[in-house]
C-alpha cells in the first residue's frame, strides 16, 4: 500500500500536484489583474498532469505564465470589461422602471449566460493553441457553441465549491487548497478530448502541401497547436515553445 509506485501513493503524489496547483493559480492571481495569465498557466500544466508529462510544476507554471501573460492579460481585461458592462445593464433595468423590464432581464440573463460559456473555454484554449487575442475569443464561443453540453457542465462546475460551502463551512480549508486546482484538473481531461481533433485537423493542414493549405478548417483556423508548434521549431532548431 505505501510502496512508492502503488496506486495509493500515486494518488497522493497527484493530491499533492493538484494542491501546488491550486495554490501556484491562486498566489499568481493575487493582484487581480493576473487572473488570466495564471488560469492559463494552470491549465496548461494540467494538460501535462493529464498526459503525465509534467515534470516541475513550479518551474513550468512559471514559464508559462510568462509566455502567455501577455496575451492572457489582454483576455482577462476584455471579459472584465464586458462583465462591467453587465452589471451596469443589470443595474440601469433594475432602477428603470420601464413596464417591459422583465423582458430586458431576461434578454440580459441569455446574454450573460452565452458570454459565460464562451469564457469557460477561453483560457484552456489560450494554454493550447497560439492564436491572436480576437481569433482565441472567436474560436473559444464557436468551440462553446459545437460542444454546448461540455460549455453547460464548465460553466455549472464553478457552483460546486460554493454549494459545497454553503452547506458545509467546515471545508472551507479544504475548499481553498484544492477547489480551483481540482477543477482546472478535471476539466482538463474533458478540454483534451474536446480539443484532440481539432489538434489533429491542424497537424494534417501542417504536413499537406502547399496548395492544400488554404483548406478552411472553420473553427480553429489561422491557429497553431502547441505540439506541433514545439516540432516546427525543434526542426530548425529552435527553442521550445510554451
């Protein structure tokens, strides 16, 4: 049972992985700004956790909120500030007045709900994919939209912890040290079936020739998986990618 290679200790070891994880995403989170870039670092090293690639958690959650901090950032501040633009419609409808408010709401709740599955896709796509800011955000509620039951569970997966608290205070500390790492986690293995083919659609583009490669692949086009991004430059001797 406490043989180094039994199931028992390698559920540990990845308790113990997950509970990294989850503090590395919360500290880089901090000054609020950073949301993004560390959402992207968690989960690409979740994907690696997955695929039990991973190697130093630390040091790859580092390198990869730095690759993508920038990008990362510049999605966060634009869901921050559609977010605000909400809650202003929310707060504008709910002092108006107007006999047809109820019909605002719930236009407002529709759109709110379609943001929120967009946004539950946006960053594991940011981890996966090199794209531009706008092709990430097009591809992520295209994405949401062709695997709207998977978009449905991400988005509700967000209540547990908080159903969980409410009628449970006392998990709290476990809630804490774990919720946003087991989430990451979990979702990941969902996030790479999802994502395989469309993977696999961008390695055929990749080895077809050149006059094959105006081929449209719909969503995903223009995009880059990480992998095969990683082989191109290790062909021509480059460094490592993400």
């Amino acid at each position: 049972m406490f043989k180094l290679d039994s199931p028992f200790m390698n559920f540990l070891n990845k308790l113990c992985d997950i509970m990294i994880l989850n503090i590395l995403v919360l500290v880089f989170s901090l000054p609020i700004f950073t949301i993004g870039a560390a959402v992207t670092a968690g989960y690409y090293m979740s994907f690696k956790m997955v695929k039990n690639e991973e190697s130093y958690i630390v040091k790859g959650f580092w390198k990869a909120f730095k690759e993508n901090f920038k990008q990362s950032t510049a999605l966060w501040l634009i869901i921050l500030a559609v977010c605000g633009v909400l809650f202003a419609d929310y707060r504008i409808v709910l002092y108006s007045g107007l006999s047809f408010d109820r019909w605002l709401r719930l236009g407002l709740i529709t759109v709110t709900l379609i943001i929120a599955l967009g946004v539950s896709f946006v960053f594991a796509m940011q981890a996966r994919f090199t794209n531009t800011v706008k092709h990430t955000l097009k591809n992520s509620f295209l994405m949401a939209l062709s695997h709207l039951p998977s978009a449905v569970l991400f988005v509700v997966s967000y209540a547990v912890p908080v159903i969980l608290l409410y009628f449970i205070p006392q998990i709290l500390p476990v809630i804490v040290l774990l919720a946003i790492g087991l989430l990451i986690y979990l979702k990941s293995f969902l996030f790479l079936k999802i994502f395989k083919k469309y993977e696999d659609a961008l390695d055929t583009k990749a080895d077809e020739e050149a006059d094959n490669e105006s081929e449209d692949l719909g969503i995903f086009a223009g995009s880059e998986s990480i992998e095969q991004m990683s082989e191109n430059k290790d062909s021509k001797g480059g460094n490592e990618t993400k």
